[in-house]
C-alpha cells in the first residue's frame, strides 16, 4: 500500500541504533528502521510503499513481501575475508622461507671450521651467514636445475 509521508525525523534509540518517526497520512506515527527498501527516501512530501506491521504499541513500516538484505555487505565481507587469507598465507609463505634459508646458511657456515674456531673472524662468520641466507632466500623457489654457484 502506498502512503503519504506528512513529517519525518530521524532519531537515535536508547542503544544507539538509528530510525526515522514519520507520520503517514491515514495511519498516524510508524516507525522506520533502515533495513526498510526504500528508508533513504521517507521524507517530508515523499510518498513511499509498504504495509504497517503492528507490535503490540509499536507500528513500523516494512517492505511489500519478502525482506531484502543487501547482499553487498555480504560480498565485501566475503572480499576482505578472501584477501585477509591470502595475506596470511604470504605471510605464513615468508616465515617459512626465511627460516629455511636461515638453517641452510648454518648448516653451511658449520663447514667452515676456521670461522668457527677463530673469535677474531666473527665479523666474517656473520657476513659469511648472511651471505649464505640471502643466496637459499632468493632462490628457494627455484627448480632445482637452476641453481648456480653462489659466490
């Protein structure tokens, strides 16, 4: 059914969620709440459609049929989901590179006996390590028949 709006405000519940009073020609004082279809447009002069549902002291104005629900909120969340699991799993990715990369350096340096016996070659042992962990960083996703010497 279609009515005339005669006034309309938007006010604020106790709890904080908003709604527009309007009063409808014929009907008196409704109720609004923004999952209505056509909420933007329940002004002053406007004339909008739907039917009065009656709870007990309470009449609010609701859409003809079925409700509609806004199914963007829905896509964009399920878009941020899908880009929070892919940036977890990059992450995840990463973790995991680098710690193989920083076990192979190790168990590379470990071959080097004079670095690891001599205090005064610590600074080179470190840059050695570093080295060794930059080179398996850069290259474990490569296939394994294009490895090259690293150094």
């Amino acid at each position: 059914m279609k009515y005339k709006v005669l006034s309309s405000e938007e006010v604020q519940t106790a709890t904080g969620k908003m709604y527009k009073k309007a009063e409808l020609e014929g009907v008196g004082q409704v109720s609004v709440w923004p999952d209505f279809v056509g909420y933007e447009s329940v002004a002053t002069g406007a004339e909008v459609e739907g039917e009065i549902l009656i709870k007990g002291k309470y009449k609010n104005l609701v859409g003809v049929g079925k409700p509609t629900y806004k199914a963007t909120g829905i896509t964009e969340a399920t878009k941020v989901k899908v880009q929070g699991i892919k940036d977890a799993q990059q992450f995840k990715n990463a973790g995991i590179k680098m710690a193989a990369a920083s076990r192979d350096a190790t168990q590379i340096i470990i071959s080097y006996p004079d670095l690891l016996t001599n205090p005064e070659l610590e600074i080179k042992l470190k840059t050695k390590w570093e080295e060794w962990r930059k080179w398996f960083f850069d290259r474990i996703d490569d296939e394994p028949k294009e490895f090259t010497t690293p150094f």
